[in-house]
C-alpha cells in the first residue's frame, strides 16, 4: 500500500519490470508473481504521468490462502528501497 501514488518510473525502480503487463481502457495492471503470492499494482494516467491508484495480492494458486507474511518478505526482497 505504501506505493499508492507512485509514478510508473518510481514503481520500477522500486520493484524492477512488472512480471506480465495488461492494458484495459485508461487503467494498466502490472503483475509480480512470486512463489508465495502474485501483486498487481493498478495504474492510472493523471495527464502526462500514470499512477498507482491501487494494489492486490493472492495466492499464486486459486483456491489456497495467502500467506501475507511471506508475500511481504518477497516485495521487500525485490523491493530495491528496502
């Protein structure tokens, strides 16, 4: 959540490139998918500079429960601020 805000070059330097990228009208998802949970980050256009408006998380395989402990660990892990 703390990435709400963040301009699409900040969430790449963040977090690197997205894992998979979707496009549907005004709004861009991108996707980071880790062994313990799959994030994607919604971004929207503000005039020139796109934006996180905002985020979800879920387990990589329907049906089984996140783990928020070890999601958290994998964001921070790729997280170049942390």
């Amino acid at each position: 959540s703390s990435l709400v805000g963040t301009s699409v070059p900040m969430l790449r330097s963040r977090l690197g490139e997205a894992d998979f990228t979707r496009g549907e009208g005004e709004m861009k998802t991108w996707q980071y998918r880790f062994d313990t949970c799959v994030v994607d980050y919604f971004l929207l256009a503000e005039g020139d500079v796109a934006r996180v408006v905002g985020w979800a998380w879920r387990a990589p395989v329907i049906g089984v429960e996140i783990d928020e402990t070890a999601c958290r660990r994998a964001l921070a892990g790729r997280d170049s601020a942390s």
